[in-house]
C-alpha cells in the first residue's frame, strides 16, 4: 500500500506533455510520475487482475519521446485480494472539495477533477477459515494536482 501512496503522491504531468492522470477507473489507475529517479516521468499503471493487483511501468523512449505500452514491465504488489470478488473497488477518486466523509467520484470519472485517491484492498488468504478479510485503505492527495 505505501508503494501505491508514494507513487500516486508524485503524479506529474508526463514527459510529452499529457495529463497527470491517464485513466480512473475502479480497479485501475494509469498515472505518469518519476518512480526510478531519472529525468523522465514513467507510465505507471495499478491494476486488479484476477486476485493480484500489478503494476506496470513504460519509460518513455525515442525522439521524440513517446510511451510504448508493448514494453510495460510488469511486477506483482499483492496477491490473495478478494475486492472483485466482493464487487468492491480497489480505487475511489474525490474532487477538490473532498473533506474528509465525501462521497466518491462517480463513474465514469473524468480524470481532470481527480485530486485525491483512496486504494482499499480486501485480502484474504484462504476464506474458508477466520479471521474475515483484511481491510487496507489508505487516501492519497495528488501533490501536483494540489489547489490550495
């Protein structure tokens, strides 16, 4: 979960130009930001497959730059997540009014009223035994995307 706060904190415009965030939806997230500390913002993807959730990540290559996804890295962050499985989403996007107990953006969201996202994973490792899943939530604000 610090992985995805740290990253999504970063969010910047790319390094072509295009918005800071690419797409929003419920169990994806494609935003640009610097995550390997070199000189270009990087396409950096959170998704929800099956019950592993992956990031993906394309460096911008050629000239003039350009984001190729046929060469997206992949790594797995965490498996044994149930939030399909409940039909609960892994990401919730608030505008700039967002105050602490704000209702969620609705889908379709459009990506230039995104200022903060909230990642809440439902992990359960075997849900034939106890305990219920575990509940992982954290709420980032976009620093970049900051207006006051």
């Amino acid at each position: 979960m610090q992985e995805i706060v740290n990253h999504v904190r970063r969010a910047e415009e790319s390094s072509i130009g295009s918005y800071p965030i690419e797409l929003a939806a419920p169990y994806e997230l494609i935003f640009f930001a610097n995550v390997d500390n070199d000189s270009e913002r990087e396409r950096v993807r959170y998704f929800l497959a099956g019950t592993t959730i992956k990031k993906g990540v394309v460096n911008p290559t050629g000239n003039p730059l350009r984001y190729v996804t046929s060469t997206e890295t992949l790594v797995e962050i965490a498996h044994d997540v149930v939030n399909l499985e409940q039909e609960s989403p892994l990401f919730f996007y608030f505008n700039e009014s967002y105050a602490g107990t704000s209702t969620p953006l609705l889908q379709p969201v459009n990506v230039t009223a995104v200022r903060m996202v909230r990642a809440a994973l439902e992990l359960e490792k075997d849900p034939t035994e106890s305990p219920v899943p575990l509940h992982v939530e954290s709420t980032v604000q976009i620093r970049n995307l900051k207006v006051n």
